[in-house]
C-alpha cells in the first residue's frame, strides 16, 4: 500500500524544507520518495493538506488504545514481520518481552501501548522504567503496521505512550535506535516529536551500525547534551 505525508526535514542553515512523501512497499522493503516540495506554501494549506492526509485514513474508523492482552502476541510478530527492518533474533526477543509482560509475576518490567483500528492490531509500544533511576523510562520497541504508516498512529501511540509513562511518574524517555538506513523512518520520527539526539556509539551494534540514543523529558524543559 501507497502511503502520503508530509514530511518537516531541518536544515542547518536555513528554515526547514516542506515535503510532500510517499511510502510505497519493494518486495520485503518499505521505502519513501519525495513528490513535491511545499516549502513556498502558505503555513495554512501546509497545515491543510497535513490535516487532509491524516483525515483520509480516519475515514474507515477510529484508532483506540489499550493494554496487552494473550492474543497480541501473534499479531505483534506478524506486524514486525512485514515492518521488513527487523532481523529474526530481535524480533525474538520483542516477543520474549510480551511472554514476560504477560506471565503474572506481579513484577512491572514491560508495559504496553497497543493500538487498535476496526479490531485489529496495527501498531504497539513497549517500554519500562530504568532501573535505580529517579523517573527514567526505555522505551523499547514502538511499530506501526506499514498499511497505516505515515498517517499519524505512530505520532498517537507515542503520546498514548508518554501519558502513560508520564502517570506511572516518569520524567524522561529514551529511545535507542540504529544508525541503518532502513531505520531513517525512526529516525525522523523520534525527532518529529520532540525528541532530541543525545549520544552516539560508533559500530555498536555491529561494525557500522551505530546506536543513537534519542532523548525527551516529559517536563517542559529541554534536554541538553553536556558534550558530545
Ligand atoms: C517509526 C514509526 C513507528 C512511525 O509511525 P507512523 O505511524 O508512520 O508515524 P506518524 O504517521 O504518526 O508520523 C509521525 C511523524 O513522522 C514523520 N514520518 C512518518 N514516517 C516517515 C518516513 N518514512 N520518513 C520520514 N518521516 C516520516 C511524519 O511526517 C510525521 O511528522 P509530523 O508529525 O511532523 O507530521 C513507523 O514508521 C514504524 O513502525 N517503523 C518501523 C519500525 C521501527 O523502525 N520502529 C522504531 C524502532 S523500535
């Protein structure tokens, strides 16, 4: 499935570029591609035509939030399956973190976000306290369905996330997440939606495949890197 958005790409030295994206489907990979650079809209049909791609996708139905329950399981493989970018041992492991969430150990280690649209499971969220930190939450794994990316889910479920992590007293999230291209989409997403890039391990996870942790405190400060 084809899927428009519009995309806000900063620039160093000049305002950020408008762009009007597509993500389309290639054999097992999701990709994007630029068709039309807004920039010299007016802020108001910028905001208009946000506003339109994100409503087309309301028309089927209303996408709601709720806990974990047994059955996610399998849905929550097949939905990081068609994903395309994760490899088979991690996905064996964001699975292990819903057979552990799900034991009742009474311990609350993993939470869950799972988003819902017309009874089915098109995106989730996986996150849990550091522990001996005041207030500091990982947030694991975060996935929408590709049949619904681009449309806002992600940006819902992160704020579903936030609340959540937000009521149970935290104050800073943080996201680590691959130098690879194939997760540029997680990428501009975490910094679409306040979050900030505060470190970075060369080949960390294997010989160049960095790990950049992306931060946001939920207060209404900034995060600022002391030296990077
Ligand atoms: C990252 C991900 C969760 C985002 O979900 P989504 O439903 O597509 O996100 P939204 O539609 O709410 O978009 C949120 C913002 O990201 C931007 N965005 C979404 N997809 C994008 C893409 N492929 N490229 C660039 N920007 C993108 C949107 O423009 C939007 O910005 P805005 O709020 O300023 O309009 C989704 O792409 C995904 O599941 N990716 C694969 C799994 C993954 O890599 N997870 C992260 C590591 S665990």
């Amino acid at each position: 499935m084809v899927s428009m958005y519009v995309a806000t790409v900063p620039n160093r030295s000049s305002p950020p570029a408008i762009l009007l994206r597509e993500s389309y489907r290639e054999g097992a990979r999701v990709k994007s591609r630029t068709l039309a650079n807004l920039t010299k809209w007016a802020p108001a049909k910028i905001e208009a035509l946000r506003r339109l791609l994100h409503g087309e996708f309301a028309g089927p139905g209303r996408v709601e939030f709720r806990p974990l329950v047994p059955s996610d399981r399998v849905a929550i493989r097949d939905l990081l399956v068609r994903c395309g970018n994760f490899r088979p041992d991690e996905m064996d492991v964001a699975i292990e973190l819903v057979d552990e969430s799900l034991q009742p150990t009474g311990v609350e280690d993993y939470h869950f976000v799972i988003a819902v649209l017309d009874g089915c499971v098109v995106g989730y969220s996986c996150f849990g306290p550091v522990p001996l930190t005041d207030g500091v939450w990982d947030l694991y794994w975060i996935a929408v369905d590709p049949a619904v990316q681009g449309h806002g889910v992600g940006g819902s479920l992160q704020a579903a996330t936030e609340r959540h992590i937000r009521s149970a007293g935290g104050r800073l999230v943080l996201a680590e997440t691959s130098s690879l291209p194939s997760y540029e989409s997680a990428r501009t997403f975490y910094l679409h939606k306040g979050y900030q890039l505060l470190e970075r391990i060369a080949d960390f996870y294997r010989p160049g495949d960095d790990r950049l942790t992306f931060g946001k405190r939920l207060e209404a400060t900034k995060l600022v890197p002391k030296s990077l």
